[in-house]
C-alpha cells in the first residue's frame, strides 16, 4: 500500500475521528453555563438537536458501508448531542422563548423519526445493496447540510453588526479543518455522501474564520460583578471628551 493511501485511507479519517469528537464535547462548558444560568442568552441551541439527529443518522449509514471510521466519529456525538439538548430543553420558561422550544423539539422527533423511519424501510424493503446505501446515503447528506447550515442566522448577524465575538476561533477552526479531513477521505474513497455535505462544511467554517479575522471581537466585554462595561462603549466616550 502506498503513504498516499495510508494518509488517505487510514490517517486522514483517524484525525478526523479525533476532531469531530473534540467538536462534539466543546459545546458542554456553555451547555452547563446556560443550565446553571436558567437563560439561553445569545447561546443558539438548535445545533445540539441537530447533531444529535445528524449523528444518529451516520451511526446507522456506517453499518450498511462497513465504515468503522464514521461509526467512531458519530456514535459519542450522538449520544452527547441528545445529552445537550435534554439538558437545553430544560431550561425555564424564563431563559427560552416557547418557539426555540419548539422548534428544538421538532428537530429532534422529527429527525429521529425520518432516521429510524428510513433505515427501518431500507430494510424491510429489501432493497439492493447500491441501492439502500444511496438512499441511507442521501437521508444522511440532507440532514448534514442542515446541521452545517444552522449557523447561518448567526453569519448574517455578525454580517449586519459586524461584530464576530459571537464566534469561537479555535473552534470554527476545528470545525473546518474537521471537515476538510473528511472531504479529502470521502474523495480518495470515492464517496460523494461523505465529500459533498464536507465540501459545503469546510466553506461555511472558512467564511466564519475569515469573518473572525475581519471584525474579530469588537465587544469585548469587562464584568466586574454585575456591571458590565464594553471596550466599545469607553471609546466612544473617550471620543466625545465625557471622560478624560
């Protein structure tokens, strides 16, 4: 077997493996932060439903490849994606509007009902081999589109304020670089399920690391106690001469 193949085939994915697990468990200090808090905040919770969904569905694709790569990246975010979003959803009447409730609620029955009612039909229909794969296949790509998609609210805010503090650094680099090493597994594998949704993945993850070099934290916050005091706020008054 040649190195390229090795860092195909076996390396590519096995790091791979390694960032999406450290993506699935970067979202738990601010899960128990807006737990402990009773309040959502700006925190955007419908992702942690949709990785649950979206992991569930690529556990169950990897029995019909035989891919134990995707198993191993997917297995524990599903389990901690249905974590976070039990954990979300108990969040008081106060800290959640009814709708966001919801809508998280329909993320996750919906989707684990589309999942399980899907593969369930691969099966009972007895569908050729090719054929059921493509069809688990494309089940998996709509879901991961949309999983990738869902920060798109949150590009158009830091677009419209020009203010990315909302994001993280180190993990929309991760997230791209996680996605990257996928796509370039799904394309020496041959296998447009795993490319495609990775390509569109690693380009929404480049445009928030490149809206992050733009406008970076324009709001840096200073909390001493309960006041709370933005950078922005003591230069504006610098400049209209009401502080020294």
């Amino acid at each position: 077997m040649l190195a390229s193949d090795i860092l195909t085939q076996y390396v590519a994915p096995g790091v791979g493996v390694v960032t999406a697990i450290a993506i699935f468990v970067s979202p738990m200090k601010d899960v128990h932060g807006v737990v402990k808090s009773g309040d959502l905040g700006s925190y955007n919770p419908l992702p942690a439903a949709f990785t649950f969904v979206n992991c569930l569905g690529w556990a169950l694709y990897s029995f019909l490849v035989r891919d134990w790569f995707v198993f191993a990246a997917n297995f524990l975010g599903a389990l901690l994606g249905l974590y976070y979003s039990f954990q979300l959803v108990g969040v008081g009447p106060m800290g959640m509007s009814a709708l966001i409730r919801r809508q998280m609620l329909g993320v996750l029955m919906c989707g684990t009902f589309v999942m399980l009612l899907g593969f369930s039909m691969v099966n009972i229909l007895v569908l050729p081999q090719e054929t059921a794969k493509n069809v688990a296949g494309i089940i998996c790509d709509v879901v991961t589109i949309l999983w990738y998609i869902s920060p798109l609210s949150t590009i158009v805010s830091v677009l419209r304020t020009r203010d990315a503090s909302s994001f993280s650094l180190p993990f929309s680099l991760t997230c791209t670089v996680n996605a990257l090493l996928w796509l370039v597994y799904g394309l020496f594998t041959f296998s447009p399920f795993i490319w495609v949704p990775n390509s569109i993945g690693s380009l929404i993850g480049i445009l928030q690391i490149v809206l992050s070099a733009m406008f970076g934290r324009s709001k840096e916050r200073k909390c001493r106690g309960n006041d709370v005091e933005t950078v922005e706020t003591v230069e504006s008054q610098k400049q209209m001469r009401l502080i020294p």
